[in-house]
C-alpha cells in the first residue's frame, strides 16, 4: 500500500476506534450450531473485556450459563487489540439463545443450537445452481445464449458452428468454462454418494417446482453432464470455454447479452477448443501442454453419474452412455497428458490451472470402482503418487486457481479400493494439507487456516471438504474441532459477523449487494450463493476496475491485512461463483447428515 493511502487509512481507523473505544464485539456461527459439537464464540475490543459473559434465552428470561472469556494470545490483524473465546460447548439443549455482557450492553446476534441446524440448507446452494444456468433459465424463465457457439482451435474451420448451448454461467458474469463446470458436477454427483438422505426432490430437470422421482442435486448435476456430453461430441473433441472477457460490457442480464464476438450483439460466442498448446485471440495466452485436468475429472463425473443411474435410477441406457463418455474422456487424458488453462481476450486475468495428475486419479478410480478393470487401479495408484501432496494448502500466496480443483477427490475415491498400507500413504497426504492450515490458522484469533487470496471462501470449503473425506477414510476425528471453526467462519465467526453464502441464514446478516447483474439490474436476492471472500489488502489495491459504490459499512472492522466488502463494486470479494457454490454442497451435507 502506498504511503500516503496507509496513513490515511491508519488515520481513519484511529477515528472509527475514538467514536466507539468500549465496544464489545461477539462474533458467532449464525446458521447454528449441533448440540454435540464444539461452540466457540469470539469477542474482540479496543480494551481488555473484565466482565463475565453469559448465555441467556433468546428472550432473555432465563440465564443458562456464565462464563469468564479467554484471552487469545495470538494476534488479530492490526484493528483490534484485545480478542477472546467464549466455549460454550457444554450447552447442548436446543433452543436459541444470545451471548452477552453480564450488563446486557452488548449482545451477539441469534445462537441457534439444533440437530436440524443443517437440514436440507444444501437445497438453497442447489438453488443458486439453478439460476447460474445457461441455455434455458428456470430463476428468470428465459432462454439465454442459443448461439453457442462458433468453433475456435478445433478440428473444423474456425467460425463453425458447434453445439455448446447449456452449462452454467460461472459468475456474476456470462462466460462458461469446463474447468469450473466439470468439478461442480463430479462435486454434486460424489455429495449425492455420499449423502443421499439429505438431499430433497423439490424441483423438475428444468429447475421448475414439482417432484420428478429425483433428488433436485441429480438434475442439477445432469445438467452439467448433459453440457459435458456436447462439448465431447467426438472421441477426438472437447471444447473447454464458451466466450472470454469480451463479455465484460457492464451489466446485462442472460437473454440480453450486448457482447459481440464476431457476429453481432446477443448473438453466437466463441467455443474454444482443448488443444493442450497455448491459445488467445488477442495479445494475452494461455499456457497449455496437456487435456489430461478437463478429461480426468470429467471422466470421473461420467464414471459416478455410471453408477447412480444404472444402479439407484435403475436407467440403464443413461448409466451406459455415461460410462462410454467416461471412459472415453479418460483415454483423450491418457492421450494428452497436461493441462489446459482458461483463455483471456482483453485482460491478463484467466484460469491458470497447471495440476492435472489428481484429476487423472479421481477419473481412473472411479473408473475402476464402476468397471473393475484393474489397469484403471493401476493408473489411479500411479497417478496418486504423481499428485502426492501438491495443494495451494502449504503456500501463503498462489496464482489464481493454479492448484485446482481446490481438494484432491482423488485419493478419497482410491482409498477404499487400495491396499493397507496404500491407504495409509493416501491419509497421509491428506493429513499433511490439513496440517499446513492448522498451522497457519494457529498465528490468529479466529484460528482460521486459509491463505487470503482471490477465492478464499473456495479454498475454505475445500479445505473443509478434505477434513470430512480423511475423517470418512480413517475415522480420525482430531481435525473435527478445526473444521467446526473454519465452517463457523463462514457464517459470521469473522472480523465483519457476516455469512458468506447470500441470504443464509435469512434472518441474519448476509452478503446483500453483490457483484452480479440478477441484483444490480433486477434487485432480486438469490440465495444460496458463495461470495469470493475476503482478500489480502494487497490483493484488493492491486486489482484493476475496483471501486466502492457505497460507504463501507464494514469499515470498523477492515484492517491492513484482509479485507471484505458488501459492496456491488467489489468483484474480488463479493461476487458468488458458480463452482464455490457447488463445491460446498458435500460440506453442507455432511453437516445435515450428523442427524
């Protein structure tokens, strides 16, 4: 940060600190909490907090327990001086409640402690899906880019049309890449597998009201397949990116898209064909050398998508088809080793994912575990050890979406098919991406684990997502209490007290003036959605195009190191995503499966 803009800012947080010196602040998880699961809340203020803090009934008639905060002895990021826990843990009898100073000045936002804290909160992200859907829309009943798309780097003269209509929008933008759709689909489809029970059947294929004997995560997911389908039309093909950011033109909803590509406003966009070689229609270009991340977990998607509709649906023509598209994505891997980035236009900003071994392991286990051909566990035991531990999880600091998908599924899928001691080497990789944020979580008050760079809540919930997997696999539950806090994060236990998922809980505070043009256009809330999350400051001052269209109401609580704003300005920390989204369903699951 420039000199002068730190100083002003030092400035104004000395202000905001003066005009509110005896403040208590109390920061708690506002979806609930389990009544068996641990319960920690944060306090932090300008001064020592000397009084007792106590858990009274929401209507405050009846006090339930009292306690003495504990100081942390870590350090809060620069606004705060003083910050304590108060563990609650002990209270299991469900109800809601409040936590406040003994003098009733300060007092928490709503404490709901139910078994049901979690029931069925999977179907409100499932619903965020529905309205990022491309083609036709069920959110806004409208059918959206019928044009895509005309072919570029494929087989075919370039300008050929193609048909790469469906998918899903990937932001608040309108861009559909199948480096973001192919995760959210093998996401949904492996929460399913495991957590069946908690998903409900609300909704049609098309995302309309009404039962359709399917739970409303499967439709969601064939959509995603039924989109991969048409981008591997041909053994030889798979298109991996429909449009770039020619889209950026300002706000626009999805049957109204001003970008021209070539042939008008609203009209056909650019299909990008995989390649595995660099690629860019303008001055910026990708880095490719392989197929092997968009066709290994693709084929692991196929692979699941196999076995749920041949063997729970009982359609044995969709779990055939779904398995010769697997295996056919995988052998296009094999073929092609590598991976395939994103492609950018105007700007330098893309997808620069570089892993590809992890992706190639999760399609050939769940290859095996839907075939028994033993190459495919072969391939699948060679491909773990190539991925190891290779994760964002170990840096403070990566290029953006380098190491993705965010977790590795892949070793959770070998797991159950590998011998002894394979698994233990498969925990173990598992085990040391855990540690590494334990480690960095230990340095701060929140105890939160994640490096704060672009996407941090996608991070966030990967990490959660690995910590339920190894638990699953080993039956391990000394990370419970760490994925607890980083899950509360999520749902205010943060320095602003704010959920990151739009309108979750509904009547608490949530993201409400997002990056997107469904609320800048429409002022419709969608709930639901991940945001991006907060970003190093150093991020947010260097990022281009950013500005705050209204004062900050967070502004007490910003600090020189992290930052978050409910702001429709704020593209870096308050846009929902289609893949963060989709990539927290397992987590959520779990939760509403502890029932």
């Amino acid at each position: 940060m420039p000199r002068l803009l730190f100083l002003l800012y030092f400035v104004s947080q000395l202000v905001i600190a003066s005009n509110h010196p005896n403040d208590i602040h109390i920061r708690i998880n506002q979806m609930g909490y389990l009544p068996n699961e641990p319960k920690i809340a944060l306090l932090f203020a300008h001064r020592p907090i000397k009084e007792r803090i106590v858990l009274a009934t929401k209507d405050e008639s009846r006090i339930v327990a009292s306690f003495r905060p504990k100081k942390s002895e870590t350090q809060g990021w620069g606004t705060f001086e003083y910050y304590y826990e108060v563990d609650f843990s002990t209270v299991s009898e469900e109800g809601e409640y409040v936590l406040q100073t003994k003098n009733k000045q300060f007092t928490s936002q709503t404490i709901r402690i139910s078994k049901n804290a979690y029931e069925f909160q999977s179907e409100k992200l499932l619903g965020f899906m529905r309205q990022q859907r491309c083609g036709y829309n069920p959110f806004f009943d409208v059918i959206c880019h019928q044009g895509d798309g005309r072919s570029f780097y494929g087989p075919m003269p370039d300008s050929t049309f193609v048909d790469a209509t469906g998918g899903w929008h990937d932001a608040g933008d309108q861009l559909k890449y199948l480096i973001t759709g192919s995760y959210a689909t093998a996401h949904m489809l492996k929460a399913y597998e495991l957590f069946p029970n908690t998903f409900m059947d609300s909704v049609n294929h098309l995302g309309q009201p009404g039962s359709n004997g399917i739970a409303d995560v499967l439709d969601e997911a064939k959509w995603g397949l039924d989109w991969i389908l048409k981008l591997h039309s041909q053994p030889d093909q798979l298109i991996h990116q429909i449009a770039d950011d020619r889209d950026h033109r300002g706000w626009k909803m999805p049957d109204q898209d001003n970008a021209d590509y070539g042939w008008g406003p609203n009209s056909h966009r650019a299909a990008y064909f995989a390649t595995g070689k660099p690629q860019g229609l303008n001055k910026y270009k990708s880095e490719a050398t392989g197929l092997s991340n968009l066709a290994g977990r693709s084929a692991a998607a196929m692979a699941i998508a196999s076995r749920i509709w041949k063997e729970e649906l009982q359609d044995s023509i969709y779990g055939a088809l779904y398995l010769k598209a697997a295996k056919s994505l995988y052998k296009l891997g094999i073929d092609k080793e590598g991976y395939q980035q994103g492609n950018s236009y105007g700007a330098p900003y893309r997808y620069s994912e570089k892993t590809w071994a992890d992706d190639m392991e999760w399609g050939a286990a769940e290859l095996y575990k839907s075939t028994r051909n033993k190459k495919y566990l072969e391939d699948a035991i060679k491909y773990a050890r190539q991925a190891n531990t290779i994760s964002w999880m170990p840096y403070d600091s990566v290029p953006h979406y380098e190491y993705y998908p965010f977790v590795n599924m892949g070793h959770y899928a070998l797991y159950e098919h590998a011998d002894p001691d394979f698994k233990k080497t498969l925990a173990a990789y598992y085990k040391s991406g855990i540690e590494d944020n334990v480690k960095r979580g230990n340095t701060n008050p929140y105890t939160i684990g994640v490096p704060f760079i672009w996407c941090s809540n996608n991070l966030l919930t990967s990490l959660i997502t690995q910590g339920i997997l190894y638990e699953k696999m080993t039956g391990d539950k000394t990370y419970r209490k760490f994925m607890v806090e980083q899950r509360d994060w999520l749902f205010g236990r943060n320095p602003w007290g704010t959920s990151m998922f739009t309108m979750m809980p509904e009547q608490g505070e949530f993201p409400y003036d997002v990056h997107t043009s469904t609320w800048a256009l429409g002022k419709k809330q969608v709930p639901g959605g991940l945001i991006d999350g907060p970003v190093y400051s150093t991020i947010y001052n260097s990022l281009k195009g950013l500005h705050l269209s209204e004062p900050d109401e967070f502004a007490e609580y910003q600090n020189n190191y992290v930052v978050y704003h409910d702001d429709l300005g704020d593209y870096s920390t308050n846009e929902p995503t289609m893949d963060g989204t989709a990539g927290s369903i397992l987590m959520m699951a779990y939760w509403a499966d502890q029932n």
